[in-house]
C-alpha cells in the first residue's frame, strides 16, 4: 500500500517513519527528451559514492536505477538512446525519487504516461527531487506548493507564473524542503545528488565522492556563477 508524499517522510533513510535496512534505493525517471547531463550526472555521483564506500569496506549505501513509464527505450535530447533498467511501474518503495529536466517543457508538461508515473512514484518514494526544468513536472502535479523552490536561472521567471515567485530561490544549487528537493541547471543536478548522498550516508561520503568526481562542491548550495 502506498502512502502520500509527506514532509514527515524526509529524512535520514527513513521511510514511511522507520528506517530501512540495506541500500537506498534511488530512481532516475528518464523519458523522451529529458536532459543528458540532468539524469546521467546524479545517476554517477550516486554510483560513485557507491564504489567509494565498498572501497572503503562498507556495506552499498545506495542502489540506483533508471525507469521509464512503460519499461521502454527512450531517445534522450539529441538522440541518444537510453535503455532503463525497469518500468516505472513495476519498483516498488524507493527512497528518492528523481525528476530530471528538459528542454522541451511544453512537450513534457502534455505527456500523461509520465506525470502519471510521477504521481503514483510519489506514493512510493520519501523523497521527490527534480532536476533544472524537471521542477515544472513537480509543480504541474502540486508538488511546490507553498514551498521554496529553484530551477535553471533562464526559467526561474516562467515558473514562477505558475507558482507562488516568493517561493523562487536564485544564487543556489539547490533547495531542499521537507520531503521535495529542487536543483537548479544542468550540472546542478551532480551538487543536488551531493546533498543528497551527504543527507543519506553522511557528509563525509559527499565530501569523499565530490573529490573523486573531481567537482567543485559547497555543502551550503550556493551557487558559484549567479545569473538572474
């Protein structure tokens, strides 16, 4: 039985109020015409911290896998095919959930199979966090509401037509509120996993996989280059 979406749920490995045994379980929703850079950079900042901690005689902090709503091949933007380990369907509980983004947002905003799979992963999962423009599929389905948010600087202004613009956050990274995590562009998405493998396994493994990724990281979330 799934359980709604709530900010109890965020948390430390916790799920449904307890914590869980084993890794966390984390999936990247890919769909046609999602970003390259927005889903292949969390999907290797987890893998990475992953590799990392078994290096290090740990048991597997994470377990992440690529959906599709169908189970089927997508072509991402610029035509590169990607094969998903599973339909989006068929995971089960997970603990995040990841959005990635697009450039085609009206594209993505009209398509019902998957703002179908992120409402039903959303029963599903502790967590929910978007990518760059992945946050206009969160806020399509309700998910932004009276919250802090952020996105690619150069929608910022059109997201914020359709939400609250108090709730905008420019300068930053990323914006983590309760159970909803929102990056801003691009390679943003590799500082917001950061965030997330540092709030799931520890500063420490952030800090760790951040050096062998051989990126910039500031804990804080701010951003390097502020552009409005």
């Amino acid at each position: 039985m799934g359980r709604a979406l709530d900010d109890a749920d965020a948390g430390r490995r916790a799920v449904a109020g307890e914590p869980r045994p084993g890794p966390s379980r984390i999936a990247i929703l890919l769909y046609d015409g999602v970003d390259l850079l927005d889903s292949g950079g969390p999907y290797e900042v987890f893998l990475t911290a992953t590799r990392l901690a078994v290096r290090d005689g740990a048991q597997p902090p994470f377990a992440v896998v690529t959906i599709t709503p169908g189970g089927a091949p997508v072509a991402a933007y610029g035509g590169l095919l990607l094969t998903p380990h599973a339909d989006a369907a068929a995971i089960g509980e997970i603990d995040v959930l990841i959005v990635p983004g697009t450039t085609d947002i009206a594209g993505a905003l009209d398509d019902k199979a998957l703002l179908a799979s992120i409402n039903r992963l959303r029963e599903h999962t502790a967590i929910v966090a978007s990518v760059c423009t992945g946050a206009f599929l969160l806020a399509k389905l309700g998910l932004l509401a009276d919250r802090a948010w952020t996105t690619h600087w150069e929608d910022i202004n059109l997201l914020a037509r359709t939400l609250d613009p108090a709730g905008a956050r420019r300068g930053v990274r990323w914006v983590t509120e309760g159970a909803v995590t929102t990056a801003a562009g691009l390679s943003s998405g590799i500082a917001m996993s950061l965030h997330l493998v540092d709030r799931l396994a520890g500063r420490e493994l952030a800090e760790h996989t951040a050096r062998q990724l051989d990126y910039d990281w500031d804990p804080a979330g701010r951003s390097r280059q502020h552009l409005s």
